[in-house]
C-alpha cells in the first residue's frame, strides 16, 4: 500500500498543498490519515479521489459542489469529462487515473488526439514527459507497480515506433547516417526511440541498433554502413565504474566518427573528450545540434 506526503500529492495533482488543507478544513472533502506525530499522510483512494476534484474544479465545478457529491458521482462525472477535454492539466490527470485502472482504450484516445492535434513531438514535451515526471514520483512512493510502468512504456513505445515509421527519408536527399544505440545494461528506449524519431524527422538516415549492444558491434555497424555520427545514451550502465575508458576505446577503434552522448552518467562523470566526442545534456541541446552542427 502507497503512502503519500501531502507535498507528494500537490506534485501529483497539481493543487498546491495549502489550497488542500483549506479544503479538508472548510469542506472535509478528504481526510487525511495522521501517523502518531499528527503528520498527514495518503493513501491510494486519497490520491484517486484528489485526482477526480482537479478535473472537476478545473472544468468549472465549484468545490463546495464537489464536496456534495457522492464518490460515484465524483468519478462518473469526471470520466464523462475526460473523455471530451483535452485539456494538458486535465489530461495529465486522465492519463495517471488511466494508468492507475489500466485503461487501455482511454489512454490510447487522449495520447491520441493531442498527436492528431499538436503533432508528435509536441504530444511528447508537453504530455509524455510531464507524465513521466509525476510517474517517477508515484514509483518512489511504491503506489504503482511494475505492471502500470510495462502499461505506460509499451504505449508510449508503440507510438513512437508508430511515429518514426510515419517518416520517409528518400536516399536521395537524405543527409548523413547516424548510427543508435544502448550500450549493455542500459534500458531507455523509449529516449533512444524518441532521438530516432527526431532524426528522421531532420532527414537523417538512421540504424537503430536498439538495446544492450557490446562495443565490437558498434565498431562493425559502422564499419559496414559507414555512420559519420554515432548516438547513445548512458544512463544505467557505468554506475560503478568509469566511462572514460569506454568512450576512449570506441573513439580509438573509429577515429573519423563523430559521437554524441547524452544521459546522467556522460554529464556527471569528468570525461576528457576529444574533439570528435559532444555530450547533450538535454533534448533541446539535441535539437540544437540537429539544427546546426550535424548539418
């Protein structure tokens, strides 16, 4: 059973912590439960009935009116007006209440039209990624399980690949090839899918090696298709021990290569990097890149 913090549930919801202790006094439209110390803390149901409030007071619902409403009506009218507001705030909320019911249809519905709406990437910047970044707190708090971030991953990945397959590069005019990949032990693919399409977007010819690649195939990847750039992240792998060997034995096998590296551990370790060796400590300094360098 997850136990939330009420600074939790104001990073969850989006309703700041004080507008919440007003409401439990004036209305007592949730109460908290207190460890022996008179701290408050939440639970499942709380954070569920919270997330139903902010789309119903952002949707125009007076709190003292939600405060009369029975659980069921709270929930039904919600749902009815998640399934016709694409609202980002509201959406957010829909799409961690979805999470949470493993609702597979809704989920699918809202991701969908704010991609037919906004594009691709826009849906990714301002939906996917906050998304995560609530998720990253619920998986802290232990409220959800292995099985809601399997859930949210393979959707969000199915519309990725779904993206990059949208993308035609003519060999004509594409620019030049740039070689993907996770090193062993790393698993972001999701980022490593989102780079993908990003490349493909700009005209980059693009072979996705995909995860737990060893170094001997990255040289013979390029060696084979001859890839000026070569991409990877390093998030997970290179925790214990230094990345500077790695970087230097791949830069030492392909000289003329040039490599760009993202992720926790490129940025926070003191890599001594040659000329041919870019670290990218965020998407937009990737599309900055895209933009002008590798151009």
């Amino acid at each position: 059973m997850a136990v939330y913090s009420i600074n939790d549930i104001e990073k969850l919801s989006g309703i700041k912590a004080h507008t919440i202790r007003i409401w439990e006094k004036r209305y007592g439209i949730i109460e908290p439960k207190r460890t022996e110390t008179n701290i408050r803390y939440y639970l499942d149901e709380d954070l569920q009935r919270i997330l139903n409030i902010s789309i119903l007071n952002k949707n125009g619902y007076k709190i003292s009116k939600i405060a009369k409403m029975s659980d069921s009506e709270m929930i039904n009218l919600a749902s009815q007006l998640t399934q016709v507001s694409f609202d980002d705030s509201d959406s957010l909320d829909s799409l961690m209440f979805a999470m949470l019911e493993l609702d597979d249809y809704k989920f699918n519905l809202i991701l969908d039209h704010h991609i037919d709406s906004k594009g691709f990437e826009k849906t990714m910047n301002e939906i996917v990624y906050p998304l995560m970044e609530k998720l990253s707190t619920m998986w802290i708090t232990g409220s959800i399980k292995g099985v809601h971030e399997n859930f949210v991953a393979n959707i969000i990945r199915r519309k990725t690949i779904t993206a990059i397959e949208s993308i035609v590069v003519s060999s004509n005019t594409a620019k030049e090839k740039v070689i993907l990949y996770l090193s062993e032990n790393e698993t972001h693919e999701l980022s490593l899918l989102f780079m993908h399409y990003l490349l493909k977007s700009y005209n980059y010819s693009v072979l996705n090696l995909g995860m737990g690649v060893p170094l001997i195939d990255v040289i013979e990847g390029q060696n084979i298709c001859g890839a000026k750039y070569i991409f990877s992240i390093f998030n997970d792998s290179f925790t214990d021990q230094p990345l500077q060997p790695y970087i230097d034995e791949l830069t030492r096998h392909l000289p003329d290569c040039k490599f760009i590296l993202s992720g926790y551990q490129s940025v926070v370790q003191n890599l001594q990097l040659n000329e041919n060796v870019q670290v990218t400590p965020s998407v937009k300094e990737l599309k900055n890149l895209l933009e002008t360098e590798i151009n």
